[in-house]
C-alpha cells in the first residue's frame, strides 16, 4: 500500500483530459496514483508507460497493477525517449512528470530523505547511482557545498553552513541524518511552530545534487516535446523554486521563438487549493504548469 496522497489530481484531469484509447506517459509513477487516474479514463484500449527510477516504487506498482494494461519501467526520465522508443511510445497524448519524491520514500525507505528520523545520509532515488547524501558532505569542497544549499535549497546560511560542515567532518565523518541536523541546528534554531525548518531547505538541496534533479529536468523537458502529438500535452508538477522556474522558461521559450512548437495552458502555475493542503500538507509547495504541443 502507498501512503503517497497524490497532489492536484483534478487539476491534472482537468488540462491532459486522458480520453478513451489514448497513450500517456507518467514519468514519476511513485505511489501510482495519477497512473490509477488516468487508467481510469483510457479505458482498455489505452495505454501508459510509467517510469520510476526507484526499485521499491516500481516493484510497488507492478503488483498493485498487475493485469492491467500499462508498462512499469525501473529507469530515469533523463532518458525518456531512448525508453519510450523501447516499448512503442513514440507519439503520446500527454506526459505527466510529478517532481522529487514520494511519501513513501520520506516515510518508509529508510534512505535519509527526512531530517525527523535517524538514517544513513543516502538521498538516493536509484540505488544504483555512485553518490550518496554522505559522500557529497564529505568529500565536496566548501564552496561546492554552499553553491549546493544556495542553488537548490535557496537556503540562506548556506556559507555559514558549508564552513560548518567542514569543521565538524574534520573529526568525524557525516553518516547520518542527524549528524547533518546537528551541523544545521549549530547554525541556525529552529525558531519553532508555523515556520519552515531550517534542515527541510538542507535536506531538500541535498537530495537535489545527489539525484541531479535540475540536469535531469533540463534533458527531459526537450525528450518529453518530442514525444508528444500535435495537440499533446505535458504536465509538470514542480515542488521547489529552481524546478519551477526552469519549467517555466523552458516552456516561455519554446512558446514565444519564432516558430513556437508549445502554446502554454497555465498561464500562472496552478497551486493546490486551501482545502486539498489541509489534507495533504505536502502539497503546499505544488506548481503544475501545463502546454500543448502546436
Ligand atoms: C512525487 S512522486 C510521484 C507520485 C505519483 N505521481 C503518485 O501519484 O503517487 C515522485 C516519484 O518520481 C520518482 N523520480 C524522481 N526523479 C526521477 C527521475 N529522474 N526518473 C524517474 N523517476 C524519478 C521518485 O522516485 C518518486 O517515486
């Protein structure tokens, strides 16, 4: 069972308007649940290609739609075409892409993704790749490590942070979460109830460099329009600001070039509704932005 609660479903309904027999792509299968939406409408004679580039997500999701009609695939989104190629998705109705990490992850993977539990610093969506949240703590230089927690956390005492971390991986390498919470907590208080803990901003940076979330974001984007037909559509659901703002210049540009292959369906970034947060708070920080193929 996932416990991932999946953010502006009706909203992502709404703008790819899944449709009887048609082919969609979902880059961020996670829990599955947008997958089970639009599974919905396609109906049998639809089809999707789900990717997640987490073992336990796709093993999930393969027992959880066994029979049905759509392909789970344990692979990047960074190589999108290269897997759409592999199992006849070259020309789709809409893509979805859900960014970052699921519930599931934070909760139950025992990977490091949360400051509230003690775990080996891993921040690994794939496994499989070399770097872990501990390596880049330990080995990256001081100024790597502010550019780190400047560029994808926009934390504030990123410098401050860096010479922190320096100091206190001299005696003693970082290994766990709270061996980071701790150099965070040496920085700066938690100035209590209402307000963003310092390490959310730390933690999120970090999982950002060590899945190179924003460089794999910039080679799908193109792979995505590519694969879409003409009146196609791709959704985006972003969750931090460095994401965001790629999405949007992105789809700004491909929409305003002389021969524009995109036409932008949001003009501002759709956000979760007061009502869906209060049931959902990870949702808070949610910005769909959607196109249409030209
Ligand atoms: C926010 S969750 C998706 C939730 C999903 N929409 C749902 O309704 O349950 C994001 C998922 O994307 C996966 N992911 C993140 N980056 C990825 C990438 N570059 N390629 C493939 N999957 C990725 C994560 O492992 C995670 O399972």
């Amino acid at each position: 069972m996932s416990v991932h609660i999946p953010v502006l479903v009706k909203e992502v309904l709404e703008y790819l308007n899944p449709q009887a027999g048609q082919k969609f792509i979902d880059a961020t299968l996670g829990g599955g649940g947008h997958t089970q939406e639009i599974l919905q409408r396609i109906g049998a004679n639809g089809k999707i290609l789900a990717l997640d580039a987490d073992c336990g997500a796709v093993e999930k999701g393969i027992k959880l739609f066994s029979g049905k009609n759509l392909s789970i695939v344990n692979a990047n989104f960074g190589n999108l075409k290269e897997v759409a190629e592999k199992y006849g998705f070259l020309q789709v109705d809409g893509i979805l892409a859900d960014l970052g990490l699921s519930s599931d992850q934070l909760e139950n993977s025992g990977r490091g993704f949360t400051f509230q539990k003690d775990e080996p610093l891993d921040m690994r969506f794939d496994t499989g790749l070399e770097i872990s949240a501990a390596d880049i703590l330990n080995f990256y230089s001081q100024d790597e490590l502010k550019i780190i927690f400047e560029n994808y956390g926009e934390y504030r005492l990123a410098g401050q942070l860096a010479v922190q971390i320096r100091k206190i991986r001299k005696k003693k390498p970082f290994k766990t979460t709270f061996d980071l919470v701790e150099a965070v907590r040496q920085v700066q208080t938690y100035q209590g109830r209402g307000r963003i803990h310092p390490a959310t901003l730390v933690f999120q940076a970090l999982r950002v460099a060590v899945n190179q979330e924003l460089e794999v974001l910039a080679n799908f984007l193109p792979q995505a329009i590519d694969l879409l037909v003409s009146g196609g559509r791709l959704a985006v659901i972003a969750f931090q600001g460095a994401e965001d703002r790629m999405v949007k210049v992105f789809f700004r540009t491909n929409a305003r070039k002389e021969n524009p292959n995109l036409k932008i369906l949001t003009k501002k970034p759709i956000m979760p509704t007061f009502d869906e947060i209060k049931n959902n708070l990870r949702g808070r920080s949610a910005k769909l932005r959607v196109v249409e193929k030209i």
